[in-house]
DNA sequence: AAGTGGTCTAGACCACCAA
DNA sequence: TGGTGGTCTAGACCACTTG
C-alpha cells in the first residue's frame, strides 16, 4: 500500500531532486505536507528512523530537518512517543493601556490563577537594579520572583524588585504585590513597559514547560508612584505561544 | 602555556565531573566563562576540532553546544572565520501609544530609513483578511508587503491588507501608506494591536538577516477611521534582538 | 518487550574566509 | 593555502512510553 508518507518523503526520485542541503528539502517536504494538507493538526509522522530510510538519508539528518520545526512550533515530539504535528495553543490577550496585576487580571476572565515561589528575600541589589529603583550604596532590594501559572499551564516569570524602604517585609507578600504596597502606602499608578521578544534560556524554558530557544515576550516594566518616585522594577518573561498583549493607538498631535 | 582554554574545557578531569547529557554540560561551562569575565564580547573561541579535544567528546556534541548557545544569542557563528562571544545589539525603542508610519518614526531618531518591496498588487483576499477587513464575496485587496530597513540593518517585515474600496491603486504608494491613503481622505486615526512573540521561520528570519528559530515580535494591527470603519489589517515581524515597544500604563477604574 | 526519541562517536567532504 | 564552520554518514547505546 503506497500510503501518503511515501508520496511525502520518496516522491519524484527521493530528495535528488532539487538543490541545497538535504535537510532543508526534507524540511521543506514536511512544511508543504502540511500546508497541502496531506498532514493535519495532531498527526503522527512515522519514527526517525523510517523517515531516513524513505528519503534515503541519515537519521541525523533527519533530526536536523525535525528540531527546526519543532523550533519554529511546526512539529511536537514526545520522547518515547513520537513526532507530531502542532496542535494551536489557545492565546490569553492582555490589555496593555491599564495597570493590573496578574492574579486580578485571570480571575477576570474566569481562569484558575496561581503562583510558584520561585524567590523571595532581601538582598543587596545589582547595578541594574540601582539604576532602575534609584538605590543609594547601602540599600537593599526584595525580590520576589514567581512562576504564573494559569489553568495549570506556566504562562509566565516575574522578577519582581522593591526597595525595601516601599517594603520592608518580603513575607508581607502572599499574592498580590499590588495589595502588600497598597498596605505601606505605596500603591503605583503609573508604569512604564518595555516589550521585547528573546529566545528563551534553558533554565527559564523550563519553568514554562517549553524547550530552550522557544520564543518569549521579555518585558521590563517600572511602576510610579504620584509624587513620580519609582516603586517597582519587574523584568517578566511571558510564554510567546501563548500570550497576546493588546494595544489600542490613537493618531497623536506629538 | 596552559592558557584560559584549558581551563575553561579542560579543566577539572575535562567534563567527567557532573552528571547529564555531555553537550549540556559543555554548553554551561561556555556560559559560566563569559559571566565570570573569562570571555568577554567579541572574544573569538577556539575551533571547533580544538574545542572537542579540549574538552575529549566528539565534534557533533561541541556542535549541538555552541548551537544552543548560538540561538540563545550568546554567540555568533561565521562560515569560515570562527565563533564569538556576542556583542549586545543596539535597540530601537517605539512608543505604543502613538500611532506613526514606519517612515515618519525613524526620521525623527535620525535614523536613514528605507524599504524594499517584497511584493505590491491587488489579490483575491483570503479568509483571514476577509474577516479582518470585513470584505464581501467578489471584493479584492491591495497588499503591500515591505522589508524595512534601518541604517542598512533589516527591521522589519509589514505585510499590510487594504480593501481596494480604500485604496485603489497599489501604485499611489511610494514610502507611506498612511500618506497615500490621505489622499483618498482614509487616513486611520485608530488601531488596536496584538502583540507576541514567535519564532521566526527560515524564510522571514533570511529577510531579517537572522537565523531561523530566532526570536522576533509578531504585531497584527488593525486601523480604523473616525467612523469606526476598518481601513488596514497590517502583520508584522519585528527583529526580536532590536526592538523595543515602550508603552505607558495608567490605573483604570475599568 | 518493542518502538520511539535523545545522545554520542569517528570520520568525511564541501563552502567560505583570511593571510 | 590552510583553517574555519556547514553538512552528512553509519552505527551505537540510553531513556522513555506504550501495549
């Protein structure tokens, strides 16, 4: 039975037709496969190994042409399982005009919120952090570092640092940064963001369930007090694949 | 002269000390060597061949190290010359909250801004951009789809959809839509954006300059007139390593 | 237990760059 | 021309998942 792997990956002659390097052909094949149809939303494609020999190549090469997609969220493996097409992630949209905190935020839309601890306590800040909070040599931070997660699926990493003249007690935090300067007086209404896209670590891929390399959105944000004293420095690492900020832009005289 | 090197892959027994793939291993004494200053930017790493007999494993796991790190940004590789620490990129900053042409936005940095086609026409829209655009059977689309450039260094890729209701003839564009659409009195003075990140495919990421799998932002914006109607549906990539959206937060009551 | 992906090796040839 | 990264092979063993 000559089934659709074989128009796939043997057709017109193997791989030799064409040009460039092998992988990018066995690459390609899969990519128009999968546009074309012939491969669909959660598909198993056959092991490495059968797929080397229908295209006559190495398995190595093989891998080669599979991890780019897998890196490009084309295809999933499952280690002992095997190689799928991607299922799309469903996106959480985040509106990016109103200051609000993670926890308010996903109670609102009806998900199930929590958060890891990943780091809480004081400690002597870093050059970044000087800058950023307007420390003084001498000073101390608290940093308060979670992982979000949201029906049970990690969406992001928060760093957050305070200096420890806003708050003096790290522990005074359970789940709401907001809420705990909102206790000292220091409540921020005003923020700055800064949204950048990065190729996550290894380390922090982890914490998010997704490989080195994958895609996150990095934002640093710095809050504000009233009087215009900087309260907050968080840097957050937000999954790519499934994470929407929002903007909405009006035509300025500026 | 037992230099820097041995240390940094020889040392300690080569990688014989720990636990875990070899390639991993590997890959965090790379990274330990540059955040304790024994590499600095720009510094030039051995050869491959040196490093896997340096470190006595196979040039393939030297390989799938320095890949890693490679796509994490930490190094850049060139055919032919030799591998490097990374120098940090400077970044463009673009504030959210405006809305400006790709055009307009740089001049004022000072920067020499230009674009190059990527293709310009009328087309039969597809599904997306008939939702989007809120298009009926039979009606067509002027896409403008541009490489943006930035003192010579790639920025951007903007494909941009218009109902041919709004915008007649593809040919009026020279450097601005927003210019080109004034004419026609269609200027948008509104937008709603998304933002996310994702990993660039080989094709995007070559126009850019990049590698595939790198990160990169992905905007979709949609553009509205005074009387709320659609006139552009826009997506973008942006390179993950050189841009920064900026964007002011306030307290809602909302 | 059989099959899958994950890691690793030794060796080869090619394409590119710099001296 | 010699050294670099880029591609490719055939074969091996391990770790994990599933029937």
């Amino acid at each position: 039975m000559p089934d659709r792997f074989e128009r796939i990956f043997a057709g017109e002659n193997g791989l030799a037709a064409g040009s460039g390097p092998l992988y990018i052909r066995l690459r390609n094949r899969v990519e128009r496969a999968i546009s074309d149809g012939l491969l669909g939303d959660g598909d198993a494609l056959p092991s490495e190994r059968d797929i080397a020999e229908l295209a006559d190549v190495s398995r190595v090469t093989v891998r080669k042409a599979v991890q780019d997609l897998v890196r490009d969220g084309v295809l999933v493996q499952r280690h002992g399982s095997g190689t799928f097409v991607s299922k799309p992630v469903a996106r959480v949209e985040q509106p990016l005009s109103r200051l609000t905190s993670f926890t308010e935020d996903m109670s609102r839309r009806g998900w199930n919120a929590r958060s890891q601890w990943l780091q809480r306590g004081i400690f002597a800040p870093s050059p970044e952090e000087m800058v950023a909070l307007g420390l003084a040599p001498g000073d101390e931070v608290v940093r308060i570092d979670r992982l979000r997660i949201a029906d049970e699926m990690p969406l992001a990493i928060e760093r957050a640092s305070i200096s420890t003249q806003m708050l003096p007690d790290p522990q005074k935090v359970d789940t709401s940064l907001y809420a705990a300067l909102d206790v000292y007086g220091f409540r921020p209404v005003r923020a700055l963001q800064r949204i950048s896209a990065t190729n996550l670590r290894a380390e922090d891929a982890g914490l998010l369930g997704l490989e080195a390399g994958d895609a996150g959105l990095r934002i640093e944000r710095i809050s504000y007090l009233e009087s215009g004293r900087v309260v907050e420095f968080t840097r957050s690492l937000y999954r790519g694949d499934a994470y929407d900020f929002v903007a909405e832009l009006t035509i300025g005289k500026n």
